[in-house]
C-alpha cells in the first residue's frame, strides 16, 4: 500500500503515509457516499455489507480478531470495491489540497493510529477516538463512543490505566502563552511562565495563581482594560494573521479560520497551538514505531505515553522532541503515574 499516492483513510498498517494524499482529509470528513455517481448504488451494496456485519455478529464471530473482508462472499466484496472505486474517483477528481492540508494530515495519521490502539477504561479495554473536524479552531474533540479523556473527572481518571508499566504525561508550560510569545517574536523563558511573569510584571506581589488568573482575564478579554502585561505581551498580535474583509483568520499552520475579531486573537493562540502539539504528537509517534510503548493519547497540550520499562531510557529524548517547535523550544513538565489520575512530578 505504501506505493499508492492516494487513499481515502489512513490505516496503521500503512508505515510512510508522507507518500499518501488521504482524501478524507481533503473532503473534511465528508462521507464516501456523498462522492458516487449513483446514490441508490452505493446504499443497496453499503446495506449489503451492513448485512453481512451483523450475520457475523449474530454468528458471534470477532471482528477484532478476524479481518471482516475475510467473512464476506467474494461477489459482494468485490461489489463494495467497484462503488468505492467510483467514489473514489470521483473524490479525486473534486478536490485539492488545501493550505492546512499538511497539519490535518498529521492530525489524521495520530489520531488513527491512537483509536486502534486499545486502552483500559473501567477494567475493559476501550479506544481513545478523536474527531479532527470537531471544533472551529482545530482543537481535537472525542466522538461520543470514546474514552472521554478530553472530559474526565479525577474520580473516573483513576479508571483508565496503562496496558504497559506506567503513563508518562509530558505537558507544555502555559503553551498559549508561550505561542503568543513565540508569534512576537520574543526569546523563550526557560521557566515556569507563571513564576517569570510573577516576578519579572508583578515584582513577586501576587500568586503563581493570581497571576495565571490576571494573565489569562487580560489575554482573551478583547475590551480589558490595559494593564502592566500590556508592556510585555500583545493582545493585537491576531492583526498580523487576520483579514478584515473577510473576517478570516490565517494561522501559521494554513488553517483559514472564520472568526469575528473580537475572537480572533483566542482563536489564533488557540488553533496554533494545538496544531504545535498535533504536530510534535505525530513524530514521536514514529519515533515510537515498532517500541512496546506508545503515545496513548493527548489532552490539549499534554500527551500521554503508556510507557513500557524497557523504553524508559528513550524518556529524555522523547521530552526534547516534544519541546521542539517552528519558533524554538518550549519548555514542559512530566508527571508519572500507574493510573491517569495519580500522577506525580517526574524530573527527566
């Protein structure tokens, strides 16, 4: 597979998916059927195949561990391959790649790769599923059957457990901050953002949290009144990126966000961001292929490795993979645990 240009999805069995145009991506998720020449077609033959999945289900036959195209009749197969070749077809000749083709590419890969990878939930093995079209900046969002990690309170945080040794959570230090830092054009503190700010903008007068509180009110308040952060940080930094014509908002990754202004500034940090994570998330994964552990799953500008002994020698470098971005390091903080929600300070 790994010869062909184009696929509709990704699949993990695929290893160089940089030599593949997914037309999923390009269409946003759009569904195959909305591609065919002949809808009624394409519902008999998809009915047939809904079919034959639940005589499987009710002949008790796994599809977990049997391959579902391994069970159907030959002329039916073949069938479903004839309509989606025409949709396929047609797909392609429809669309093209888009400026933020690249990053939902990356997204698509990572997010794949995560869903088919079990995780144990309450006891069961379960499956973490993003949606990448789920929200109006690009931030991740889980579908409904899904491990809710993006939702989880403490209490149920407890239940979801490594199938390894322990997770490894690696989290970027106030990422949105140092984003709008990295946009400005400014060198990167190599501390906690919160205490450097404390010190260097308050004079140590305030809280680490009165501080995150003051910051993060002042950022995304587009009628804030000014304020000493004014000197160090720029809440106009969207009009770099944003068009007033036509209230689009351009980020750095090519995503073309359509946001009023009052927003655009949180859509900006916020869009850029998570694709700075998307996209570190993606090449530690293949950093990981073929290694017992695994990225298990991200929550906003965290991931979470199911990490294996035998890999913890790679934890560093994994680290510093994940602290590199277009703009320089950033810098983050690990945690260690046996389950999602007792996790503890781990200094690498």
């Amino acid at each position: 597979m790994d010869n062909y240009s184009v696929a509709w999805k990704h699949s993990p069995i695929i290893q160089r998916d940089e030599n593949l145009f997914y037309l999923y991506v390009a269409v946003r998720g759009a569904t195959l059927e909305s591609y065919s020449p002949n809808e009624q077609d394409f519902k008999r033959v998809y009915q047939k195949i809904k079919s034959q999945q639940k005589a499987a289900a009710t002949a008790k036959i796994s599809l977990e561990d049997s391959c579902f195209y391994d069970v159907m009749p030959k002329s039916q197969l073949l069938e479903w391959y004839r309509e989606k070749e025409l949709c396929l077809i047609q797909a392609h000749r429809q669309v093209k790649k888009e400026s933020d083709y690249e990053i939902l590419h990356k997204a698509h890969v990572l997010t794949t790769n995560i869903k088919n990878q079990k995780i144990t939930y309450n006891y069961r093995p379960s499956r973490v599923m993003y949606n990448i079209f789920g929200s109006a900046t690009g931030r991740l969002t889980t579908q409904r059957s899904s491990v809710p990690v993006l939702t989880m309170d403490k209490k149920k945080r407890k239940q979801l457990t490594p199938t390894n040794d322990v997770f490894v959570e690696i989290d970027l230090n106030a990422a949105e901050i140092r984003t709008l830092i990295a946009l400005q054009g400014q060198e990167q503190p190599q501390e906690d953002i919160h205490e450097w700010i404390k010190r260097t903008v308050f004079s140590d007068s305030l809280s680490r949290e009165d501080v995150k509180k003051k910051v993060f009110s002042w950022l995304y308040n587009f009628s804030a009144p000014k304020s000493r952060l004014d000197k160090f940080f720029s809440r106009q930094i969207f009009r770099d990126f944003y068009s007033y014509d036509t209230e689009i908002l351009k980020t750095p990754f090519g995503r073309n966000l359509k946001v009023e202004e009052r927003k655009a500034q949180n859509y900006l940090l916020q869009s850029t961001t998570s694709d700075q994570v998307v996209e570190n998330a993606y090449k530690i994964q293949k950093f990981l292929h073929g290694k017992k552990s695994k990225l298990a799953f991200l929550l906003h500008d965290s991931i979470i490795l199911d990490m294996s002994k035998e890999d913890a020698i790679m934890l560093k470098d994994i680290k510093l993979e994940f602290e590199k971005t277009r703009w320089g390091n950033f810098v983050s903080s690990c945690k260690i645990g046996k389950n999602f929600a007792d996790l503890r300070e781990l200094e690498i």
